[in-house]
C-alpha cells in the first residue's frame, strides 16, 4: 500500500536564529563550579582593587606586644611573628598575585602569539628557526625555568614578571603556530592571497582572529599556573623581596611556626588553592563554550 503523501505548503519553514549571547552565556554557566570560579574571581578582583579599603589593619606596620596572636576578633587570622595581622597581609597579597598573573602572562601572550604567527604563516626557516627554540625552552619544566631566569635576573617584582612570562611563552607559540597551519589553508586565506592582499593584512584581518578562541581558554587557564608559581618562587625566597606581601612568602614566614600557630601559613595556601582552582575551572567552561561543536546548543 502506498504511503499518504504530506501536503506540500510551498513555505519552507526556516529554524530561528540562535542568539550567540544566549548560548555562550547557558553553556560558559551551565555549571555550578564554573560559576562558583566566576564568584571567587570577582571577589579576587575586588579585594585586589580595594585593598587599602577592605584591610583592616596597615600590613607592614609591626605591632611587637601582639606577635604570633591566636585568631580573635580582633585579628581575624591572627598575627605573625612581627605582630602584622594575617588577613590584611593576605588581602594585600592579592595585589601581587594579579599583578604578577596579568602581567607575566601578558608577556607570554603577546610574544608567543608573534613568534607562532610569524612561523606558521611564512614556514619555512623561520618556523625551525622559532620552533626549534620553544622547544629548547619546553624542554624545562615551567618552574625550573622560572628558577633559573631568576636567578639569573635577581629577585623582585619585576624579575619575577619577566621570568615567568619567558617561562610561559612555549606554550602560546606552539598553540598559535598549529591553529595558523590549520587556519592559512582554508579557501578565504587563498582568495584573499589571490586578490593581491599583503601578508600582514591576511595575518592580522584573517588569520589572528580565527585562532583566538584556543588562546582565550589558555589565559585564563594560566593566569591560575603563573600565580602558583609566584608562590612557589617567593616561598623560595628567591621572588618578590620581603617585606612586600604575597602568598607564597607569607607561607614560606609562617611554615616554621606550623606546631605553634599553623594558620599562618595554611590560610595563604588555602588562598592560593582555591584561587587557582576557579581560573582553572573558568578556563574549562570557556573552552566549553567557545568550542565549534557546540553551537547551535542553546
């Protein structure tokens, strides 16, 4: 028997366009632990913003007669062995840890993508030339690195920064090379080349935009490594000079008094963990919503 033929209504139907914003925003949220990341981020920014408003003591101002004070009211996290109350040190160590994120991975960003344009564009020498030295840097693990270039370079603000950006760098250009292998092969980047368009117009007009996305996930991702390492360098004594206040100083003066008063350096560590853990979980739902086979999800 045949089948009942469908009325045809001459309309076709065409699907609703999808709102971009709509999605990005329902799939970057879509988890709680990524908006638990975007709530601690927010406060991080805002305590590194308003810090002189928000600590209620001067960090670096000692107060001998209270030295090494159990938490109380009065000091909420106690006080270290100068008497400095805990949490104003720690509230003011935000300023450092955002200060070395941005900056150290603005670094590791900006020269990263460069070289990676250059060597994936034009190939050739450059490309072994480039490669062939992020490859000699990614052979040290990203610490070791840091540890190195320091020490080199000395201790301080600045140092850290540079070391940390030079660290990092690797990474950025190894991730813009392949996107621009994959993206410079596409049939608009050979139109475009056929109709007379200079190189620096097709890198920076075509080519740069289109591998974006992947380096938006890797910043966000990092800005949590970089402000780990910081630590980690400072607790080495070898980072940011004291009597400035970071994280990762603050345990490295409070670890020696773990028995006696052990919220010294847990409550800097804690600071660090879950810092690090919402970057990390941010740049996982910015992967998620900025990733092709996601569209149309609404």
């Amino acid at each position: 028997m045949a089948e009942t033929e469908r009325p045809v209504t001459g309309i076709l139907e065409i699907p609703p366009r999808i709102n971009e914003f709509r999605r990005f925003t329902r799939v970057f949220l879509g988890r709680k632990v990524v908006l638990f990341g975007v709530v601690v981020i927010v406060i991080f920014l805002i305590t590194a913003a308003f810090a002189p408003l928000i600590a209620p003591y001067d960090p670096y101002k000692p107060d001998l007669a209270n030295f090494l004070a159990s938490p109380s009211s009065a000091h909420l996290l106690g006080t270290d062995n100068f008497g400095r109350d805990t949490l104003s040190r720690i509230i003011y160590g935000t300023r450092i840890s955002l200060m070395v994120g941005v900056i150290a991975v603005g670094i590791a960003a900006t020269t990263g993508m460069i070289l990676g344009l250059i060597a994936g564009y034009f190939g050739g020498w450059r490309y072994t030339i480039i490669m062939r030295l992020m490859d000699a840097l990614m052979a040290f693990p990203m610490i070791l690195l840091a540890l190195l270039i320091t020490s080199l370079l000395g201790g301080g603000l600045v140092n850290v920064m540079i070391a940390l950006g030079i660290a990092l760098m690797p990474g950025y250009a190894r991730i813009m090379c392949g996107q621009v292998l994959s993206i410079r092969e596409n049939d608009y980047v050979l139109a475009g080349k056929s109709m007379g368009a200079s190189d620096l117009r097709m890198m920076l007009r075509h080519i740069f935009p289109n591998s974006l996305p992947p380096i938006l996930v890797m910043i966000t991702m990092m800005m949590g490594t970089t402000i780990l390492a910081e630590a980690g360098l400072s607790y080495l004594g070898i980072g940011v000079e004291l009597p400035t206040a970071t994280w990762g100083g603050l345990i490295n003066e409070g670890y020696q008094y773990l028995i006696s008063n052990p919220i010294l350096s847990f409550a800097p560590g804690i600071a660090i963990m879950v810092v690090v853990f919402s970057f990390n979980m941010v740049g996982d739902g910015l992967r998620d919503a900025i990733d092709p086979r996601l569209r149309g999800i609404l």
